[in-house]
C-alpha cells in the first residue's frame, strides 16, 4: 500500500524504530552490477577464431532514509514481533480492543473528525482574532441601546481570545466505526499535521495511554499538553463529568485514549 499520511509524528516513529532496529538508519547504498558480452572474431582468409569478452559496469546509488520509508519498516517490525511491541492489528473491535493496555500499539480502521468544539477553539480557526475585533466593537454596540444584541463584556472576550492562544493550532482527533460501541482519540501535534482535512475513512496508528470502561468519559478540551488546565483542574473536571450541551467536546467509553503515532489513507 503507498500511503498519504494525514499525520505523521516523527520523532516518535525515530524512537520506535530505534528500538527495533537496534539503531536508526541515515541512509542506504545500493550496488547494482550489469554485464555485457561482447563477440568477434579474428583470423585470415576465413580460418581464425571467435571469442567472447564481457565488460562490466557496476552502479553505486546511495538512499536517504525518508520517514515513509521508516514507517514501512516499524510496521514490518512489529507485525513480525507482535509480542515484543504489544502489538494489535484490530479486526474484530469488540474482540481486539477490549485486549489492549496502557502501552499497547494498535492500528484501528475507522471513520475519524475533528469534534467541533476543538477545531472551533484552535488557533487556526481564527477565534481568537474575531474577539479581538468583537472586544474593540463591544462598547460601540452595547451603546446602541436595547435593541443590538449586547456583546459579552471585554473580559470576556479577552479571556477566550487567550484561550484559543492557549489551545494553539493542536487538534483531537476522533475514530469510529459502526459495527462497535467502542471509540479512539487522541492529541495531534500541529508541527506534525501534513493535512488538517480528516474527517473520512482512515487507518490510525499509535500507542494506547488510557483506557476507559463503558460509563467513564474523558474531556477532550482538557488533555494533558493542550496547555489548557492543570492536573488537578482537569481531575476534578472529568470527576464532575460532562454538563448539558458539553458532550460533543468529551470522549465517552469504552474507548481508547492514543498517543497518536500516524494518521494515513
């Protein structure tokens, strides 16, 4: 298969593969050599000899290592030592998944997204300019009177203006599949996003960090390195769960919480 990768995490497929391979590989050489035969023949009035002679070119052609070319050899790697790397190619979902751990790597075929809240809340989106034009605007229209709609105050906009800053151009990234309850997610790095288009079919790859049961719920605004809320913060918000209306932005079991190694078609 010649893959497209929606996402690729580089340094984490370096570090896997080093491990595999007892080393990374920089580069390659390939020597190809190829021969040719050449006749003729020597002698006077048609009494001689024929001979041949082969003349040889040697091709030396050198292979920089490109991370494509290293993901082939990472899954090769652990499809052949499953053991080794805790390695799970889902099949079956509700057989296969309720086997991983924490530490597992998996590759699970599913429908992904982006929830909306998330990509609402990344900087990309552009929310935080858009209060920062709302701010400077919200004394003038408050002033119109009663019938304008009222903005929210300045610090209110200010705050959410510094969350999005906060949030960055990181995604979540959602999979799913029909045949099965259960669910995947996990942080996309934005430095490693090749193409932010992912909602469609995909294969994702990467290394389970927590597994939830049927009836716990993660949420996906407040993941560890979204540079969001605290530990304690975001403890205490997953204890109180979702309120009404926030269930789009939380992860709800059973379900498999991923540091996201690939995202490919």
């Amino acid at each position: 298969m010649l893959r497209n990768f929606l996402y690729l995490n580089e340094s984490t497929l370096n570090g896997y593969l080093s491990a595999l391979e007892n080393g990374l590989r920089t580069s390659a050489d390939h020597r190809a050599s190829k021969s040719n035969s050449v006749s003729g023949k020597a002698g006077v009035g048609g009494v001689g000899a024929e001979g041949e002679r082969l003349a040889g070119d040697e091709v030396n052609q050198s292979y920089t290592d490109t991370a494509e070319a290293r993901f082939e050899r990472f899954l090769v790697g652990v499809t052949e030592e499953p053991e080794r790397a805790d390695w799970i190619d889902v099949v079956n979902a509700d057989d296969d998944l309720p086997e991983a751990s924490r530490g597992s790597l998996l590759e699970f075929d599913c429908e992904i997204f982006v929830p909306q809240m998330i990509r609402a809340l990344s900087r990309s989106s552009g929310i935080g300019s858009v209060m920062t034009t709302m701010g400077a605007l919200a004394p003038f229209m408050n002033a119109l009177g009663k019938e304008t709609p009222s903005l929210p105050s300045s610090d209110q906009l200010g705050a959410l203006s510094a969350f999005s800053e906060r949030f960055g151009d990181d995604l979540v990234v959602v999979g799913e599949r029909d045949d099965t309850n259960w669910r995947v997610a996990g942080r996309l790095i934005a430095s490693s996003i090749r193409d932010d288009e992912f909602d469609g079919a995909a294969r994702v790859v990467g290394k389970v960090t927590q597994v939830l049961r049927a009836g716990e719920h993660k949420s996906l605004i407040a993941m560890p390195g979204m540079n969001l809320l605290s530990r304690e913060q975001r403890r205490a918000q997953e204890k109180a769960g979702p309120k009404d209306g926030e269930e789009g932005s939380w992860l709800q079991g059973p379900a498999l919480m991923l540091d996201i190694l690939a995202v490919y078609r």
